[in-house]
C-alpha cells in the first residue's frame, strides 16, 4: 500500500514558497549572503531541490521582499491589531514572502495568499496563524492599490544603522536619492575590447561617457549573447571599471592586480598592455578568473596566496588594490547587504582594508603608483581611510586625479582628486537605464 502524502506536498508551487521563507530567515534572522543560498551548485538544499522555473520564482521573491522590506512591514502592520511575538519569525517570513507577491510581481493574488495560508497550516510553529495569514493578506490584496504608492513615497528601504550612515555621509537629500535608487533592478554593463558603437547596436544598448555599453534588460542569458563565445566583452559595472584606468598609460609595465578575481580589472590592464600578475586568496576564485581570461583570449600570471603574505621577488611599477569591503555600493545588484551587515563589519572591514593598503605599498617600485578602490559607499572605508593612510604613510604620497584626464569620470571627481560614485549618481531619464555602483578609488605614489 503506497503512503498517503499530506495536501501540503501536493499543491504546486509551495516547495518555492516553503524555499523562500526559509532563504529569508537565513538572510535576515542568520545574516547569510543571498548569493550563496541562491548558488545553483553549492546554495541551500531546498533551493537546490526545485528546477530552474522555480529557483527563478524563488529568487524574484526574495530579492524584491528585500529590495522593499520596510514598505511590506509597514503594510502588513497596519493590518495587525498588535505586532507579532518576537518568537514568530516564521510566521514573519511566511507573510514578507506572500506579501512580496502580491505587491510586487506578477503573481495573482489569490494565489500567492492560499499558498501563504496552505504554508502556515503545514507548519507546526505557524498552524494557529493560518487565519491570521489569511485575513491579513486579503486585506493587503484589496488595498494595495491605493496605499501602496503613497507608503512606498514615505518609506525609505533600509534597516536604521544603514540610513543614519548614508545621511552621515552623503545629507538627507542625497542619502533620499541613493536608496531610492536601490528600488530599482540594475541595468547590465559591458566593458567591451573595441568598438562599443558596435557592441551598443549589437546588444541593444547605449554607449555611456565612460565607454561602457549599457543595456537596460537583457532578451537572453549572458551566455547565449553575441560576442560572449568570442571573448569580445565581459559584464563590469561602469563603476567597477574606472579604478583600473586611474594608472594612466601602462603598456609594457608590471602590474600587481591584487584581490583580482574575477577578472574585470584584471582584464582591462592585461588590454592596456601591461604585464598583468592576478593575486588572490581563494583556489575557486582564482580558478574562475582564468576561465575568464581564457573566454577573452587573455593571460595573466596568477598567484593564490593571502595578500598579506606575498612578497614578490621584484617589485611591481604599480599595484591595484581593489580591497574587500562591506559591498553597501552594490545594494541594487544585492539587497541583502544592508540586513547582512552591520557597522560592526564596516568597522572590521576597514581596518582590514587599512592593513592591505599598507602591504600593497611595499610591493611597489619608490615613484610607482599605487590605485586603491571599493565598492563601500561608507566613507570609513574610502574618503576616511584615504586621509588617515596619508598622514600615517610617509612612503606615499596623494596623486589626485585631475579633471579631463580620462573620458566621462568629471563628474565623479572629488575636490581632494578622490573618484566617488553613488547609484543615485549618473542620471540618464529613468531608473531603469540610470545609476552605476557605489565606488570609492584613489591614487596614490610611492615617493622617491
């Protein structure tokens, strides 16, 4: 006699729904990084369980209930006569999850609302809430279109410490405009190896100032495009890629890409013409950077070893330190970093940050230059960090950048000669086509 499954098992749909209250809780309540649950080889099982249809849905899901957390919360309180036990976080998850749905995507209500309560019901911790589940839903169905965009106007999407920071930094009206921005998907950027008129037209994009070759929404997979086989571009945020420019004419110079994979910046100095040495810490990554070179038709020395340990036995013309950070500039690309981290790892990251710069310094020739970036829009890990290096460092000495010395990057020029970008920065007529990533970089030379 075969076993009798329960209704759970049976409605179609619930493993993804089940998939993404559970991913939810390891990104809020364990402050686990998307990426790694989502990865297709090694995320989290039930993830990994359902087929590609599904991973999509489940991905879609999470990535708008975190890209709009604060206005779901304030729609689902609004239907609840008291807040939920602390303890109810699945319950929580249960509702964020159904509420993404029905808000957001193209989901239809009822369904997303009899899955939600279906959830609640097959779950032990949650089966006296089904009700609740399913008359605050229906509630939040019915009035979504018309307090929807009014909330929305009044609600600024990020967890408190990371709004006090960008407000710190940037004032009230600038922080408003950058986690505005990050409601909005990004667009896709190339770095191509010529001819970005071409790849503009071939692609479906636009050419930005910086050269780059945008496209608002791709019509395929990355891979299956025109050009990709051939190695004639890779995707880089046009952000990502003006750190690597900052050194000027570097053809038949030996340089130091450190904390290198996966490849862009590696790439473009290899184009530049220079004699290009990749380091990194991690096998895999490194492993995936030659991949990409190898797509691209270019070679690299590569060498895997914890930064803070190299020393080469000839000192590099000029070394590029893309440091590891707390990622706060690619919010829109990744909404799970502002409830991934706290200032606590801003603070941590940056003393790390401090102790590489100091090391990628001794592995530069004295007159060498010396390019240090991030993708932090905490100005603890760039503008900060900078200033206190210099005053700290008497080996090195500022090399500002200046204005008009390298195609479209005027506008992101500091007065200090710094380059600082922000999504909100880069304005193009919508917010789908507009914005570039948060990037902090500075030039720097060894002094004589």
């Amino acid at each position: 006699m075969k076993p009798v499954k329960s209704q759970a098992f049976e409605v179609a749909g619930l493993a993804a729904r089940k998939a993404a209250a559970r991913l939810l809780a390891a990104v809020i309540d364990a402050r686990t990084p998307l990426d790694g649950l989502t990865d297709n080889e090694h995320g989290h099982p039930q993830y990994k369980a359902l087929d590609g249809r599904d991973r999509a849905l489940v991905r879609a899901i999470l990535v708008t209930a975190l890209r709009h957390r604060m206005t779901i919360a304030g729609l689902l309180s609004k239907r609840l006569e008291k807040p939920l036990p602390a303890n109810a976080t699945a319950l929580s998850h249960i509702l964020n999850v159904a509420a993404a749905q029905i808000l957001f995507l193209d989901v239809p209500d009822s369904a997303a609302v009899d899955l939600a309560v279906t959830h609640a019901k097959s779950d032990p911790r949650t089966q006296r809430f089904s009700g609740l589940v399913n008359g605050v839903l229906r509630s939040l169905a019915r009035a979504k279109e018309a307090e929807l965009a009014p909330t929305l106007a009044a609600t600024s999407e990020a967890p408190q410490w990371f709004s006090e920071r960008l407000t710190a930094a940037y004032g009230a009206d600038r922080a408003h405009a950058i986690l505005a921005a990050h409601r909005h998907e990004a667009p896709v950027d190339f770095t191509v190896k010529a001819d970005p008129a071409l790849w503009a037209e071939r692609l479906g994009g636009i050419v930005l100032p910086t050269g780059t070759v945008r496209v608002e929404k791709l019509a395929a997979n990355v891979t299956d495009l025109p050009g990709f086989a051939d190695g004639a571009w890779w995707v880089q945020d046009t952000a990502a890629s003006l750190p690597a420019r900052l050194f000027g004419d570097i053809r038949g110079h030996r340089v130091a890409d450190l904390c290198a994979a996966p490849g862009g910046k590696t790439a473009q100095l290899i184009l530049a013409g220079a004699e290009v040495t990749a380091v990194d810490t991690s096998k895999n990554r490194l492993t995936r950077l030659k991949q990409n070179l190898d797509r691209l038709g270019l070679a690299a020395e590569l060498v895997q070893t914890d930064l803070l340990d190299y020393r080469p036995a000839q000192l590099f013309d000029a070394v590029l330190l893309d440091a590891p950070c707390s990622s706060t500039g690619t919010v829109r690309r990744h909404p799970d970093v502002p409830w991934t981290k706290t200032m606590a790892d801003v603070e941590k990251l940056a003393d790390l940050q401090r102790r590489l710069l100091a090391h990628a310094v001794s592995l530069v020739r004295p007159g060498g230059r010396i390019v240090f970036s991030n993708c932090s829009l905490d100005p603890l890990e760039g503008e900060e960090l900078y200033r206190a290096f210099l005053t700290e460092t008497p080996s090195v000495v500022a090399d500002p950048i200046r204005p008009g010395e390298f195609a479209g990057i005027d506008p992101f020029l500091t007065p200090q000669g710094t380059l600082r970008t922000t999504p909100a920065d880069l304005a193009l007529g919508s917010p789908g086509i507009s914005g570039l990533d948060g990037f902090f970089a500075a030039r720097m030379k060894r002094a004589d």
